[in-house]
C-alpha cells in the first residue's frame, strides 16, 4: 500500500506527518455550526409534519416524504458524532449538551455511544482491540476454527439482509435501549441511555397524541430504518473495503492504521452534504477534532490526499462480499475465496 507523502521533510513518517499537517484544521467556527443545525433540524421537521398532514391525503404521498427525512435524521446524526469527538462547536459542555439532545431524535444514547465510538477510533485496524464500536471481522483463521454453528452464525451475521436491514432496526430500536458492552463501566452510560429513554417516550408521546399511532409509525418508523441502513452501510464501507488496514501490535500503528484503514468514499456532491462529509473517512480518522464541514478544505489544500483509499458508489457495492481478514494475503476476502484457498 502506497503511502502519500506530505510537503514534510523527507526523513519524517509520513502518516504522523499528515496527522500534524490536518491537526490545523481543528477549529470550528461558531458561526457555521449554528447554520448547520438549523439547516439540519428545520427540514428535518419540516419533512415530518408535512408527512404527516399527507398521509391524510394520500398513503404513498405521506410515505414519499420519508425518504428525505430520513435524509436528515440521518444528517442529524452525523451531528451528533461531531459532537462525540467535540469537533462541532469545540466546547466539550455544549458539544455534550447538544449531542444528548440529538440523541434523542437519532434514538442514540449520546454518552453511551461516544464511549463505544472512542474506542473504536482508538483502536481501528488493531486486531488484538476488536469487538466495540465495530463491524464484528474475524480473521481467516478465528473462521475456520468456529464450530459449525459458530460459522454458520458469522454468516448470518454478515449477511446483507441482516446487516443492513434486521441489524439497524435491532440496534436502533432494542440495543441502544440498554448500555450492552458497558454494563460495569460506571454509571454514565446507564444515565445516558436511561435518560435517552425516558426523553423518546415522551416525545413519541406527544407524536402519537398529535397524529395517532398509525401516522406516527408509519412515518417515523420508516424514517428510522431508512436512516439506520444508511447509517450502518456507511460505517460498514468506511472500513471494510478490499485494501483496508489490519494488523497485530508492535506492526499496528495509529496513525497508519488511521489513514490507510478507512476509506475515502467519494460520494455525488448531494450525498456527501447529507452524510456529513463522513465519506472523507480516512482524514476523519487521522484528526476527528476536525468538524465535518472544513474536511472538504483538507481535500482542496492537500488534493494527493483524494486518492487514498478512495472507493467510488460501483466500488463499495463489491465491498458486500468482503468479510473474512486474511493476514497472510493482508487484506479482506470473500467466503468463495476462503474456500478456495483450502
């Protein structure tokens, strides 16, 4: 895998020396954050009470809507990671704040989830510190060592069907319900997903007294699962592509693992406003103190930085099949190519 290297001195690491250059694109502007929550979370409720008042006009009309809602919760979302990493307004009490409140539209628990994320940020491509905050990828060998039921489990698990469909409603609507992975880790990430709870019932309360239960679970039900398979398609290309990054300290090291274990995921113009930039995945990782909007500023400052890991919309279709590490080939494989190499 080549590496890209930076207008540093010629001696220096490459990656570190990325890490550095991009740390200069940290601050945020009060300004533009404002601007974009309001022109994140007006749409957003805009689109749904509109829904709303369409479905009394019209079954397909209503649910029409929720495409482009669910457009928004899922923007709304990405928010709500910047402010996980404190990157949004740059003030760790109201980024907190803020990301609590959005967590209760995105049914995230905020503290709960930037814990787990953390970690995953921590530890990505490191594969002695899987299992929180990730896509679940076992290597050639943890495969074939699996009982059958075991194996047959992983394969269900990496189904498409199952990932991108039954595993966000699973996560979004029942996982995050409890602080699974952190039930002996102190009290935050009980406070936070109990009180995330407690604030969704009452808003679903006010909804279903507003509309009645069935508008209010056909639109936003439909907007949930929409938002949560683009959300868990995102995360999934962002790191299980062909040549992402794995590896086994001492060889693992951050700033490589960073850079070379996400990809760039060069979305249409319309789809990279609605996620939030999030596709610049690999510059996200190296630097997360940098908000979402000004990671556009890194690709135009630093152009050589486009072409690392870059995967286009034809590309990430493929990355599907991709779900075993194998650490001699040092990359991702399809099962038919496990089988093959026995």
């Amino acid at each position: 895998m080549t590496s890209i290297k930076p207008p540093v001195s010629p001696g220096a690491d490459p990656e570190s020396a990325w890490l550095k250059i991009i740390a200069g694109y940290r601050k945020p502007v009060l300004a533009r954050s404002l601007y974009e929550l309001a022109v994140t979370l007006i749409p957003f409720v805009l689109l749904w009470a509109t829904a709303a008042i369409a479905l009394q006009f019209g079954y397909w009309i209503g649910l029409l809507l929720v495409i482009p809602a669910a457009g928004f919760l899922l923007r709304i979302f990405m928010l709500q990671h910047d402010c996980g990493h404190g990157s949004f307004f740059g003030k760790r009490r109201l980024d907190d704040w803020t990301g609590r409140v959005l967590g209760i539209l995105t049914l995230t628990p905020y503290d709960y989830w930037r814990r787990a994320h953390n970690e995953h940020h921590a530890s990505a491509g490191n594969l002695d510190e899987r299992g929180v905050g990730d896509i679940t990828t076992l290597t050639v060998s943890e495969y074939r060592n699996l009982t059958p039921m075991g194996q047959l489990g992983y394969r269900l698990y990496r189904n498409p069907f199952v990932m991108f469909g039954i595993g966000p409603a699973f996560l979004f609507l029942l996982k995050q319900r409890l602080p699974f992975g952190m039930m002996r880790s102190g009290a935050l990430p009980w406070v936070s997903t109990m009180a995330t709870n407690v604030a969704v019932t009452v808003l679903t309360a006010l909804l279903i007294w507003s509309v009645g239960i069935i508008p209010f679970l056909l639109i936003h039900l439909s907007i949930v699962l929409i938002a949560g398979s683009a959300g868990v398609w995102l995360f999934y290309v962002q790191h299980q592509f062909e040549d992402t990054h794995w590896s086994r300290p001492p060889d693992w090291a951050f700033p490589y693992a960073a850079m070379h274990g996400a990809s760039h995921y060069d979305l249409p113009r319309p789809l990279r406003w609605m996620s939030g930039n999030i596709g610049m995945h690999h510059i996200h990782h190296l630097s997360s103190r940098v908000p979402f909007y000004r990671l556009p500023e890194v690709l135009r400052d630093h152009p050589e930085l486009a072409d690392v890991g870059r995967i286009s919309i034809r590309d990430s279709l493929a990355c599907v099949k991709f779900v075993l590490w194998d650490e001699k080939r040092q990359r991702l494989i399809s099962f038919e190519e496990m089988e093959m190499s026995v």
